[in-house]
C-alpha cells in the first residue's frame, strides 16, 4: 500500500502521509507532486504529517528540497500536523526546514492561505448581492 495520498483541491494541493515513508516512496512523492505542480496551476501544497511518528533525516531534507522545487514552480509549501516529539527531535538534530511554511492542522493551513490571496472584487460583489437578497428575504417589504 502507497504510504500517502494526494488530493487536488482548485489551486491547492493536499498530500496526507498515513504512516511511516520509505526512500523509495519518498522519490515517487516528491516526483508525483513536481509533475503535478508543473501540469496545473498550483498556489500552495499542503503536507500533513499528523501520523507521522518520526522524521529522519533524509525525510526532512527531501521535504526541504521539494519544498525549493515548488517555489521554483511559484507553489509554497506548507507542513502541517507534527507532534511535539518529531518536532522536538527536528531541533535537537539541527533540522531547520527552509522555504516551508507550517501549521499546527490543515485548517489553520487553508486559512493562511485563503488570507494570503488577493480580494476579487468579483467574489466580492457576488457576496453583497447574495447577501442583499437574504436580508430582503428576511425582511419582506413593508416591515421595519
């Protein structure tokens, strides 16, 4: 069984790690999502770790340099969902993960990113007018 999933969502990609990942499932990840990134339009990719246990060395460094690749593919990457302890363990092997953003859950990732794009004024419009048209049906002519 392949350790992880992908889940395109419009300009986001979410990778799920189920358990513990090998080297060779390691490659094929990072190969899978450069190919991805490349072939759509992608803003961001976001990586859960919550099953994650352990993360050595090589992992971190293969998460670093996906991480490069995706910028240079415009994609930030996003991490989320380590524990305490694998966290702990990072900084006590000197582990910094450079060019990647974290999050402590895939919520709070979605939301960085949701703020982080620029307003479009249509969206914008479309809301007043829906909302416009609710306060309207919860307000009949006539009633103050």
């Amino acid at each position: 069984m392949i350790p992880f999933s992908i889940f395109p969502m419009h300009d986001v990609i979410m990778v799920s790690i189920q358990e513990e990942i090998d080297d060779r499932y390691i490659a094929m990840l990072v190969q899978e999502l450069s190919t991805m990134v490349q072939n759509i339009h992608v803003s961001h990719v976001v990586i859960d770790f919550h099953e994650v246990e352990a993360v050595d060395t090589y992992l971190a460094g293969e998460i670093e340099k996906l991480a490069s690749t995706l910028s240079f593919l415009m994609a930030d990457t996003i991490v989320v969902g380590l524990s305490v302890p694998v966290v702990l363990t990072l900084l006590d092997f000197g582990i910094r993960f450079h060019g990647v953003e974290f999050a402590l859950d895939v919520e709070q990732a979605l939301a960085r990113i949701r703020d982080s794009e620029p307003l479009d004024v249509t969206d914008i419009d479309s809301d007043i007018s829906l909302q416009e048209e609710c306060f309207h049906m919860s307000n009949p002519a006539g009633s103050s």
